[in-house]
C-alpha cells in the first residue's frame, strides 16, 4: 500500500513541477495517453467488425466516399486553425471579450458556409452517378447515393460542431478534445454492434452509424462547454464581428492552402488507388495507413499541446521553453521510431491476428513505405506545429502550392513508368512532404537559434 502512495505521489509531484503551460501540458499528454490508448483498442475492434459487416470491397466504397465528400472541408477556408490561434493569443493576454468575438465571428461564417454547400449538394446531386464515380456495381447507384447524402451532411455538419474542439485545443487542453472523439468512437461501436446483430450489410445503415454517432456526441458537448467553463466564449450573434473576419481570414486562408496541399495529397489517394487499382486494394492501403497511423496518434498526444502552448510562450518571449520543448520532442522521435520498427517487422502477423487469416493479402512493401511516410511527418511534426503556433507560414504556404504538383507528378511516374504497386502512393507523399523534413527545421533554427527575423517569421 506505501508502494502505491509512493508511486501517486511521485506522479503527483512530477506532473505539478515546472511552469504553468509545462504543468497543464504533462497533465493533458497523460490524460490524452489513456483516452487515446481506448481510442486505438476501439479502433482495432472496429475495423475488422466493419469489415464482417459489409465485406472488403464494400468497405473500400465508404473509404473511397468519404476521402471524396473530404474534399469539401476547402469550404472551411482554414477558419478554425487561424480561430485557434486567435482564441490563444486573445487568452494569453487575458482579453475574453476579444475570444468570444472570434468564437462567434467563426460559428456564424461556417454555418453560412455549411449551409450553402449543403444546399447546392441537393441541387447538384440528383445529376450524380456514384457508381461510375466509384467504379463500382451500377445495381448499387441507389445505395452508394444513399450513402453520398448522409457522409455530405455529416460533413457539412460536424465542420460547424467540432468548432469547440478547436477552442479546447487551444485553451491546452487536448484531452477532453480527445475525449470527445473516443465518446463519439464509443456511440460508434454500439450502433454497428447493433446493427450486426440485427440487420444484413448494408452500406446505408453503416452510413448512419459512422456518421450519426459522433454528431450527437459533438451537439452534446457543444452544450455541455459553452453551459460550463466556456460559458462566457458562448457564440452569440450579438458578438459576431465581421470585422474580425479579416483577421482570422487572412491567418485562416494560409492555412486553408495548407490544407488543400494535405487534402489533395491524402484525400485523393484512396480515389487514385480505387481507380488504378481497384476497392480492395483502398482497403489494403487504409489497414496499413490505420495500423502506423497508431504510433502517430501516440506520438500527436505529446506534440498537440506544443501548438498553443508555443503560441502563448512565443506571445511572452520564453524562447528557453520552446527550445528544451523541441530537444524532449527530438528524443521522442527516436523512441517511437523504434517503436515502430517493431511494428514494421511484425506488421504481416498483426494484420493476421487483427483482420484474420487470409482475409486481405497485404504486400510488405506497402507497410515499409507506410512506415518511411510516418517517421518522415513524425519528425517534421514539432517544427510544424511550433510554427503554426507562432503563424509563422510564409514558406510553409509556398512550399505546400510546389507539394501537391510534386505529388501527382511522382505518382504518375511511379505507376505509368515504373508499373510500381500501391506503395508508390507513400513513396509520393514522402518526397512531397519536404517542408516537413527539411524546410520546416531549417525555419525554426534560424527563428529560435540564430534569432533571425525577415522570411523566417512571416
């Protein structure tokens, strides 16, 4: 019994020890570690319940569907990333009315926005014919449409609701912001846990179940926040100032081509390989993409706080925090890379035991490259995220307009020329994301190291 009160204590101590935003930040990080370490579990039982449910190349459409409906988040400009660093400076300088501006000013653009879209979905629809879209059954034009409806207004929905994981993001606190998403995994898996037991697959009812689930959990929190701590952040249209819209444009519109250059680069490569390819091969490339993506989402709970907490140490000119910040993310990089070299050699007998037997052949060169393309983003991902935390994206926006040609040029190569299999699309995504690893480093170094100021800080 003295062992374990030995033990809390210990933890205790050591989580309490240091500067505000480091103490808020180890809190998060392990708070984060349990919530996501129950996101991953459900994950794993997900997937191949999924799978069961409706077959793999069924599952390859909602994969292929959704990275297409995906395309639509450019609607969202990159308001909610320049909201989050307005929300944090505003809080770092203790200026609440100024957050509840840009909380409301960012609630009602969206709705706007969303709405539309949504509308001109309903017009432009009914001139759709997903199955050729997709490459698919033509006996399944009505089901897939179906389908096409429910993602597209999840979308459009879930862009407006998840607003307030942007604001408990940057108020350093991406625990509950993870803790949102495992409740809205959590109503997921019960729903599809019904429908196994009661109904044929169908790609309609999985629909529902994927997209239902988590905007009755975000509706939930929104209420549930902005009733509470976020009371007085609470969007209210006599806040909305379009005035600030300039402000979080400009700093949300750099960040929306950002986004474009991530969004063609990833989104479409379920499109590319169902095209090239075909469903089951969009399967096999998202097993490999979920199974690394899992020493991703480990490694993102200790960076996410780094973001706003740059922001606001950045804001205050602690340079010193920033720099011990990158040399604890240096050494973590080297240990998940070893992590996930483990993963890699023993990935062949984890998609067995995951999936089962012979349900999908997965080619080991598709897992070594997913694995290259993870340790690559991995690596980049502190210096990103410092910079985004001080919207210092000047060369980030140049070089993600250069990425995504890049990145269609060498995926063209690598399969028209080469004849290469769907691991060129990883190998693509590699070369493309050289901000990441080379860019993105140099940056930070003239910022923090040498004190440069110019093209650096822009």
């Amino acid at each position: 019994m003295s062992n374990a009160s030995s033990v809390l204590s210990y933890l205790r101590n050591t989580l309490n020890r240091g500067q505000e935003r480091s103490i808020k930040a180890k809190k998060n990080i392990l708070g984060s570690l349990v919530i996501r370490g129950l996101s991953i579990g459900i994950s794993f039982v997900l997937v191949p319940l999924t799978i069961n449910y409706i077959n793999t190349s069924n599952y390859g459409i909602w994969l292929v569907l959704s990275s297409i409906v995906g395309w639509f988040s450019f609607f969202d400009i990159g308001l909610t990333q320049g909201l989050r660093n307005k929300f944090a400076e505003a809080k770092a300088q203790a200026d609440d009315d100024s957050a509840q501006v840009y909380v409301s000013t960012t609630y009602a653009i969206l709705g706007i926005i969303f709405t539309a879209v949504w509308l001109i979905y309903l017009v432009v629809s009914q001139y759709l014919d997903w199955s050729a879209i997709l490459n698919v059954d033509p006996a399944m034009r009505s089901e897939v449409s179906i389908l096409a409806l429910i993602v597209f207004t999840y979308f459009c929905l879930q862009f407006v609701l998840r607003i307030i994981t942007t604001i408990v993001t940057a108020d350093q606190q991406p625990a509950k912001s993870s803790l949102i998403d495992l409740l809205g995994q959590v109503a997921t898996l019960i729903f599809i846990g019904i429908l196994v037991m009661t109904t044929e697959g169908s790609l309609v009812y999985l629909g529902l179940a994927l997209c239902l689930s988590p905007i009755i959990v975000l509706l939930a929190a929104n209420i549930f926040f902005f009733r509470g701590v976020y009371a007085r952040y609470r969007p209210s249209w006599n806040k909305v100032d379009l005035s600030k819209y300039k402000g979080l444009f400009n700093l949300g519109l750099t960040f929306f081509i950002i986004q474009v250059a991530g969004i063609i680069q990833y989104q479409s490569a379920n499109i590319i390989i169902a095209r090239s390819f075909g469903t089951v091969d969009v399967t096999a490339y998202n097993i490999v993409y979920k199974y690394f993506q899992m020493i991703n989402m480990i490694f993102l709970i200790f960076l996410t706080p780094f973001w706003s907490a740059s922001t606001e140490a950045y804001v205050k000119g602690d340079f010193q925090w920033i720099k011990n910040g990158v040399k604890k993310y240096n050494l973590l990089n080297a240990l998940v890379f070893g992590a996930s070299l483990i993963m890699l050699i023993f990935s062949n007998t984890f998609y067995d035991f995951w999936l089962g037997k012979d349900t999908l052949e997965i080619d080991f060169r598709l897992s070594f490259w997913g694995f290259v393309f993870f340790n690559v983003a991995m690596f980049g991902g502190k210096y990103m995220s410092f910079l985004n935390g001080i919207s210092a994206l000047r060369i980030q926006f140049w070089s993600s307009l250069a990425s995504p040609i890049l990145y269609v040029v060498v995926v063209y190569i690598l399969l028209s020329y080469f004849e290469m299999g769907v691991y060129s699309i990883f190998i693509a995504a590699v070369i493309a994301n050289y901000n990441a690893f080379i860019l993105a480093p140099l940056q930070y170094y003239m910022i923090i190291v040498k004190g440069k100021k110019g093209i650096w800080i822009k």
